[in-house]
C-alpha cells in the first residue's frame, strides 16, 4: 500500500467584485471586446499606481474567518516579480508570508465530513494577470502572441493547503466543501468559467513533491491527481526515483507532462511593494466581520434542523445547491411550511432541474418561481390535491409557469375526497383485479397494490386515506352470496 | 521695470490681472528667450509652442470675459520629462519610451492645468531619474547656464536649467535622492523636495517609489510656495498621499533653533563649507539659534539608498518590454523572451547597472544581507532625525559637497558619481522635506544650502528660506548666457 | 566578486542583453558597488524595528465602484479583433 500526500493551492476570483483589485476598471470581464476593459492602472502605464479596493479585503478576510484563519491586524502587500507577456508591469502584486506581517490569513482549519482536519497554511490577495490566446492558422498571425488585458488585475484569492490529502476523494469534499463556503459567501461564483483554478502537489512514499499546475476547474483537479498516483506508481514499481518536478495538465488528453525545466528556474525576488502602504484592518475588524458575514453552510445546516425541523437527509440536499436552499426560504417567506416544500423541492423538483444545475444561473430561468410551489404547497396540505396529482402540476408548471391553482382548474385535478366517487373506483378495481384482491385477504401487505391501481383509476386524484378506508372495509366486509 | 521673461510667477499672475500684459505676450516673451538660450543650455527634450500659445489665448479670453482665471495664470511651466502629460510625448530621456504618448494626466498635472498654469513642454533629465548630472540622457546633456561647460547637476538637470536660464517661470522635477536639490544647487535657484506624501506621485514615472516625490523649481521662495501648494494634497490615485496644510509666505514666525550637522560640513569642500557657515552666521544675525549635531547613522545612508533605489528600479523598469508602448522595435520572429532582452538591452549604461544591482540584492539569499539591512538603516535614521527635531526646528548643510563640476568628470566611475548625492539622500530615507536655497558663489559656480525639516513641517522650512533669501542677495540670471 | 557568469545570470533574469562594453567593464563597477553597499552588513538584524513609514486604516480604501474612461489605453499593435500582438510564446 502506497502512502500519498497532496496539498493543494487554488485560485479563486472574487468574482463578487463590482471594479478589479487595484483600479475601478470591470471586475467582470467576460464577454467584453478584448482590451476595452483597461485603464492606465490594470495595463501597467508608466506612473500609475495600485489603488486598493476595500470590498476585496472584505471578502478576503470572510474566506479567511470561513476557513478558520487567523486574520492579522495590519496586512502588506509584495512584489513577485517575473517576467510573462500576460503580466502588464512584469511583477504581480500578492502577498508574502515573510518578514512579521502575513497575508489575510494564515494557520487555519477546515474540517471534511468525516471530522478530518485539512490545514490551510495561508491564503493571500492578488492580482489575475492578462490572458493570452495562441493564435491558429493564418500566416501572418501564426507566430505571434494575441494578448487581452481585461482580467489584468482581477482580484484573486489564493488559498494554500498543507499537504494533508491522502487521496482523491478527500480533495474532491474539500473542493465541494470549499466552493459552498464560497458560494455562501457571496465570495466566488464557482460555475463561471475560469472562476476557479488549482495547482496540485503529489508525493508518494515519502518521495519527491511533483507539483501539477494550470488545472483550469475543480472537475478536473480528481482526474489530474489520479493520473499523477498511476503514474509515480509505475515509476516507484519499476524503482526507479520520482523526480522533484513541475508538470502541467492538459485536460484534453487527460494527462500531465513535464513543464520545460527553464520555467522551474524562478527567483521571484519578492519585496514590500512600496505603493501600498501597510494596511490596518485594527483589533475590531474581524469581530465586526463576523457580526455581519453571510451564513456559512455549516451554520445554515443546523439552522435548517432546528428552525424547520428538517432531516439530516433532506437539509443536506437543500445545504449542497445553495441556490436551491435559497429558493427553499424564499418559498416558506411566503408559506412557512417547511418540510412540505423541502419535500417538494428535494424530491420532484430537483429530479426535473436535475440536468440544468451546472449553468450558474439556473433557478433565474426557471418559470417556477417561489410563489408556485408556496401555493402547490397550500394546495397539497389544504387536501386540494395529493401529492402524485403534484407531481403532475409541477411538470405543467415548469413548462408553462401558470400558478399550481389555474393548472389545477384547466386540467380538472383537483383531489377527489367525495366517497361515492371514490368508492366506485375501488368498486371497479375490485372487479377487475380479482386474484390481487384474494391475496391481499390473506396478505395485508398486498393492499398497496389495490390502492395504487385506485390511484392510476383516479389520474391520482383520489384522497389515498379515504381510498385506502374504503379498500380495507371492503376486504373485510362479508362476501356477497 | 524687469523684462517680462525674468518676471517671477506672482508677478506674473500679478501683471496679468492688473492688465500689464496679455498671457499671450508673456509667454512669447518665453519663447524668445527660449530661442535664444536653448541653443546652449539644452534644457528641453519636447518642447509644445503651439499648446503653450493656445493655452495663453484661452487664458486672454478668460480675462476679457471676466471669468476666473486661477491662481497660476499664465505661469509657464516647464515640466521634468518623467511626468505624464496627456497628448505630449514622456520620454524618460529614454530611448525605451522615445514614442510613448502618455494617455492621462499625472495629478500634480492636473492641478496645474485646473489652476491656469501654461505647460511649455518637457525637460531633460538623467535616464529615468538615475544620475546626478544630466550626462545619463538619451537624447543630449544640458548644461549649466552659469558656466556652459560645467555640469547642471540632475536628475532633474533640465528643470535647474531652464529655471535659472529664465525659460520657464517655474519648473517640476522629482527627487528620488537629491534630484531636484541637487540641480538647484547647482543652478543657483530654489527646490524643494517635499514631505514623502505630500505631492502626489500618481503619473510621476516611478524609478524607487517609496523614496521620491515631486516638488518645484523656482527663482524665489514665494513661487516655489505657489506651486506648492498647488500640487499639494491627498490624491485618490496615490495611496501613499496625505494631507497637509497650505503654506503661508510671508508668515509671522518664530525665532527657529537650527542645528548644522557637522559631518556634512567635514565632508565637504572648503569653499562650500565656508559659504554654508556664512549663511549660518546669516541665521543668527536674524535672531535664529545656531548648534552643531552630529548624526550616527550617517556613515550607512548613501549604501542604503543605493540598495533600496535599486532594488525598486530593476521591479520598476520591468514593465518596460515595448509590447504595450515604447519605442520602434518589431516583433519579427522573436520568441518572448528574447524579445525582452534585446528591447531592454536599449537601457542606457546606469539604468543597466541599477537594474542589475536591484536584482542582485533581492536575490533569494542576498535579501536579508542587503535589502533588509537597508531598511532597518532606514528607520533607524528616521527615528535618530526625529529625535532631533524634537530639539530643533531645522537642520541644515550644504546641498552638495561640492561645486559643480565638469561634464565627464566622473561619468566612468559610479561609486563616484553616487557620493555626490551624499547629503540629499538623507531626506529621502527619512521621508522628510528638505530644500536647496542659492546661498553664494565660488568662481562664479553656485552654491546651495539644504535646509531639513521634520515631517510635513514645510512651513519651518520656507520661513527660514525667506527670511535668508531676504538678507541674501543672489543675482538671480547668468551673465554667460 | 562578481564573475561573468554571475552577470550574465543577473542580465538573464532582469532580461536585458548587454553589449559587448559592458559584459567588458560591468563585472568591475558592480563589484565596487557591492563592494560599497557591504557596509550594511555591519548593522545588527533587529526584527524590533519598524520598518514602514506609512499607514492606511480600512476605511481609507477605495470604494468598489466601477468608472472607466473611453480613452483607448493601447495603441499600438492591435488586431482587428481588439487583441494585442505580442511575440511568440514558443
Ligand atoms: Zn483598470
């Protein structure tokens, strides 16, 4: 059995941002002609000087406090510096964890679902350097670089772990775990492209560390560290030795390659940069935070239990889709019937989103609102209808987005709890499931079927407890001579 | 009455608003005697007849129609070419930024502008800012108006020039460690290097950021207030700004304690020595107390400057790889990298050698050795000063340790080029203001004498100043020219 | 002692090609500038220092507003499509 170790340093945009991290150029700059979201601060003109966003230090502070980091009184900002066409001024502005004052934060905990602990050494602000397209085809354009700017200086969080991952799966709750507290945050939408990036370090049997980099989404982090376990594995086997060294991942071909060893060759000759000065956040800063910091999964989690008295089960659900979480007290804002719309929202509901979750903006979309399952709630307690019928209602309203109520009218499914109606179902079932009824005489648990085909007789629309009263007096009722 | 280009700026504005003259005649006026003197003095790297005229018209017009006209009305300013200026070329004295047209307005630019002031172009100076004489231009050297053969001194060598040579009515450079001291002193005219953080440095083409600020060059006291409290001022594109209050000349002061740091004096030649004990026997006479201290940390200065002004110019001068903006170079089939090095092998000789030595002290291993230990020395210093001006209100020196001297003269050695700022640098680690006042002659070369205050006590500064240019009589334009 | 491997190593990483003269006279003029900034090693490390003339308190910050200018911030090497030209990468 072979030991692993993996740490893990993930990028992650503040994507909440209204401006970037040092000028009030867009901080969302998807979409945008390329290097029209600019100023003279984000492309590096001579004489501009960073100018810090306030919100950004906010919302990198919460992510520290979420992730149990000590946040320090007075931060400082650094100068790494390297050269790269993607990079405006040819140094990025980060933090460093030298010298007495650290990044926002550092020393924390974070715990998996099964209580184990992941230390996180540190986590810093920086900038998002430009990007670079590789331009194909074409003779003129085939040899040069094509550059845009517009994310130059977005903020970024980056957020490094110890080397406590002992395989795979524990990174992938860690990840899930991680963009929830971000999501709950309000810190990162971790669905839109290129919001999220990781760099993974593997080592295997007390080998050499290999670091994997340019792991563009959290899916593929699981399937780049496995690739790196099969493969130090076939060299540990053939003992030959692991080599200390930075691959990248290419997640076309789903493998890693080594990056050219000229590029591992980095002094980031890091220094305090000399435009920021040092910042004082101040003794109350963190506790005033965390007075008015959103409500993290964890806290939501038992809120769920102990104010709507939902299951573990079904608080999970909801707690893992924040935005379906959110839909959910919406709804009871205007109907407070807790476990009848988790019931909703957990079962029927989430089947028919099901393959629409991965685009960020889902529930926006939707023709179901709040309102619509509020009153397909009253409707289902009010005994108007039973809740196969609103099964039915929901399909008509995701494709119509009418009201649960005017589905119910135009379609005649109100439920039925008139006996005589109900009776003569039962009455017509009985007659045509002849030897079902002999078994459910001497079988009890037979009567579920009895009382399903009921239900199918009635489009669903039968009261099951009156159906359910009916079928049993008339099994035990003397048989007709 | 004086001719109109050897007018002083508050006469200037004074003449203007009594009707004396038109801005239009004025800075014709300038523009003759630019004709006449330039050929020689070379104070001017982008000279902007045509806005310089347009501005004055437009200033006429104002006058006619009774509209505000500001407080520097029909000024002319000549501006150090390491200052952006919207539209008009910023060269550094660089061949690196020979095309580069700056897209907004350094904020001391602005503040100008909004005041009435005529921008007549832009001024010679040392490579980017790195040099003591001028001789590190890219384009030509300027030389001093009071012995053509002799050196302006500089950085700001054009801005001492044109000042003294009446080209201008008032100039800007920066000093990042004796730049615009050191061309007063050697042109004979006044310079004040301000608080760190009093001026805003947004626009201001960094070379070591957390040493320089911009400040004016004037013929007199009372101008060089006008500016300053111009450009003064908490500026929301520079984090490292501040506040402070307006300066009053003349102001109702007290008698100041001066104190004459004596190793300054040890350090210097006997002519400039005497000349600075003279202007000490000035002070007294006018009732000021005069000591001797002495400063510990003295011996560290120059080493430590030259540790931290490097270091920040090599992160500085990154950016500087022509893809965004520079100077004509094609791309041609150059991978990255060498593109990089064969446009920055463009750098003249100094910047090469302070961008190597920068990157060589923050080198991983030499960082503790040089970087840091410069920094302690830094506040050390500061702290050693300001528990000195605890004691007294000033002190004083001689701005530079020697005369003028000739073009050539140290150019192939830079450690000796480097001891000339000896004196100035002081102020820059400490953050502190420091002025160059004309105090005398020696052959006909000037000499000047440092005035120091403690932080944002720029008021002491110009009382002193004043009341020694009063009792001082300095001819104020060169015969030779 | 600066050598010349030592000066090509620092050229490399501040990525500037020296000509000829200088790789000649640089490895001299940079020795006796360290040469004259070792004097620093005399001082004592003291982490006790404080070593930063500035402060901001949080409240000071730029506020998170978007404001942009028209003004076209590049000028030079643009494509069609608004890119910029750069050198190869490979
Ligand atoms: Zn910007």
């Amino acid at each position: 059995m072979s030991m692993v170790m993996i740490g893990l340093e993930i990028h992650a945009q503040i994507t909440a941002l209204n401006s970037k991290l040092f000028c009030s150029c867009r901080g969302n700059y998807r979409d945008l002609r390329p290097n029209s979201n600019i100023c003279e601060i984000c492309c590096g003109l001579p004489g501009s000087l960073p100018i810090i966003n306030q919100k950004a230090i906010e919302y990198s502070t919460m992510t520290s406090i979420a992730l149990g980091c000590k946040v320090p009184d007075k931060i400082m900002f650094y100068r790494k510096n390297y050269f790269y066409p993607d990079l405006p001024k040819n140094f990025q502005i980060t933090q460093y964890n030298v010298y007495g004052i650290s990044s926002i934060g550092i020393e924390g905990k974070y715990e998996l679902d099964d209580a184990k602990q992941i230390r996180i050494s540190r986590i810093q602000l920086e900038e998002d350097p430009g990007r670079i397209v590789y331009s194909e085809g074409g003779m003129n354009v085939r040899n040069t670089a094509l550059i845009d700017y517009n994310r130059a200086g977005v903020a970024l969080i980056e957020i490094v772990t110890e080397p406590d991952f002992t395989g795979p799966k524990e990174v992938r709750q860690f990840l899930n775990k991680l963009s929830l507290t971000l999501e709950h945050l309000g810190v990162c939408d971790t669905l839109l492209e290129g919001s999220v990036r990781c760099d993974v370090n593997v080592s295997m049997n007390g080998g050499n560390k290999v670091e994997i980099k340019n792991i563009n989404s959290f899916k593929e982090v699981e399937k780049a560290i496995n690739y790196e376990i099969t493969r130090q594995s076939s060299v540990y086997n053939r003992n030959l030795n692991i080599e200390l060294e930075t691959r990248h991942w290419d997640d076309k071909k789903k493998i890693t390659f080594k990056a050219r060893s000229k590029e591992e060759e980095h002094d980031y000759r890091y220094f305090p940069e000399p435009d920021i000065p040092v910042i004082v956040l101040g003794s109350d800063f963190v506790s005033n935070l965390k007075q008015r910091m959103p409500e993290l999964p964890n806290q939501r989690f038992e809120r769920f239990i102990l104010k709507y008295k939902l299951s573990e089960h079904t608080s999970n659900i909801l707690i893992n889709d924040k935005k379906l979480a959110d839909f959910f007290e919406s709804t009871l804002k205007l109907h407070f019937s807790p476990t009848e719309i988790a019931n909703i929202l957990v079962t029927d509901f989430k089947s028919l989103i099901e393959d629409d979750t991965e685009s960020t903006d889902y529930l926006k979309n939707l023709k179901v609102k709040p309102e619509h399952i509020a009153e397909l709630a009253k409707l289902i307690e009010g005994n108007k209808i039973s809740r196969i019928t609103a099964k039915d209602i929901l399909v008509k309203i995701f494709e119509s987005g009418k009201l649960p109520s005017e589905v119910v009218n135009s379609s005649n499914s109100y439920k039925i709890a008139d006996e005589k109606t109900i009776m003569d179902a039962v009455q017509s079932v009985f007659d045509t499931e002849k030897s079902a009824v002999e078994d459910a005489k001497k079988n009890r648990e037979a009567i579920n079927f009895l009382l399903g085909k009921v239900m199918k007789f009635t489009n669903g629309r039968a009261d099951p407890k009156i159906a359910m009263r009916l079928i049993n007096s008339k099994l035990s009722a003397p048989e007709k001579q | 009455m004086t001719k109109l280009d050897d007018l002083l700026a508050y006469e200037v504005v004074e003449g203007l608003t009594e009707g004396h003259f038109t801005a239009e005649e004025y800075v014709i006026s300038i523009l003759k005697r630019i004709e006449e003197v330039e050929p020689k003095v070379h104070s001017f790297i982008t000279l902007d007849t045509e806005g310089a005229l347009s501005s004055a018209k437009i200033i006429d017009k104002k006058i006619r129609e009774k509209e505000d006209i500001g407080q520097l009305a029909g000024v002319t300013v000549g501006i150090k070419d390491n200052i952006s200026t919207q539209g008009i070329r910023t060269t550094c004295a660089s061949k690196i930024l020979e095309n580069y047209v700056p897209t907004y307005d350094a904020a001391v630019i602005r503040n100008l502008k909004e005041n009435g002031a005529i921008l007549l172009g832009k001024l010679n100076l040392d490579e980017f800012g790195m040099g003591s004489t001028t001789e590190y231009s890219r384009y030509h050297p300027t030389h001093n108006p009071w012995n053509l053969d002799y050196v302006p001194g500089g950085s700001s060598g054009g801005s001492g020039a044109a000042v003294a040579a009446g080209e201008c009515t008032v100039a800007l450079g920066s000093d990042t460690g004796g730049s615009i001291r050191c061309p007063s002193s050697f042109c004979s005219v006044v310079g004040l290097k301000p608080t760190y953080g009093r001026v805003s440095r947004s626009g201001l083409i960094s070379y070591a950021n957390s040493l320089e600020q911009i400040g004016p060059i004037c013929r007199s006291v009372k101008d060089l207030v006008m500016i300053l409290n111009i450009i003064s001022g908490k500026d929301a594109m520079d984090n490292t700004s501040m506040p402070s209050s307006p300066i009053t000349v003349p102001n109702k002061s007290n008698k100041l304690n001066v104190a004459v740091i004596k190793e300054l004096i040890t350090g210097s030649d006997q002519e400039v020595a005497k000349s600075v004990f003279s202007a000490t026997e000035k002070f007294q006479e006018i009732g000021f107390s005069c000591e001797e201290v002495s400063i510990k940390n003295l011996h560290y200065a120059l080493p430590s400057y030259y540790t931290l002004a490097s270091a920040e110019a090599s992160s500085n001068l990154a950016r500087y790889d022509n893809i965004r903006y520079g100077f004509d170079y094609p791309i041609g089939e150059y991978k990255w990298d060498t593109y990089f090095s064969n446009v920055r092998e463009n750098f003249g000789e100094e910047v090469k050698r302070r961008i190597l030595i920068g990157s060589y002290v923050l080198s991983s291993g030499y960082y503790g050795k040089y970087y840091l230990k410069a920094r302690r020395l830094r506040s050390l210093l500061r702290l050693e000063l300001l528990t000195l001006f605890k004691k007294y209100d000033l002190l004083i020196g001689p701005t530079m340790p020697i005369l003028p001297f000739k073009f050539g003269e140290k150019i192939d050695d830079p450690i000796k080029m480097y001891l000339v700022d000896v004196n100035t640098v002081i102020a820059n680690l400490a953050g502190i203001p420091a002025i160059s006042l004309p105090i005398g002659f020696s052959n006909g070369l000037p000499i000047g004498l440092q005035i120091m205050a403690a932080p944002f006590e720029e008021q002491k500064l110009i009382d002193a100043s004043y009341e020694l240019e009063k009792v001082i009589h300095i001819q104020r334009r060169p015969n030779s020219i | 002692m600066i050598s010349k491997e030592d000066l090509e190593h620092l050229a490399q990483i501040s990525r500037i090609n020296l000509t000829e003269n200088e790789l000649e006279k640089f490895p001299k003029q940079l020795d006796k500038t360290i040469e004259y900034i070792d004097i620093l090693e005399e001082l004592a490390s003291d982490d006790s220092v404080n070593l930063d003339l500035q402060e901001l308190t949080f409240e000071e910050l730029r506020m998170d507003e978007i404001s942009m200018s028209d003004d076209k911030q590049l000028n030079k090497n643009i494509t069609e499509d608004g890119f910029l030209r750069g050198p190869k990468m490979k």
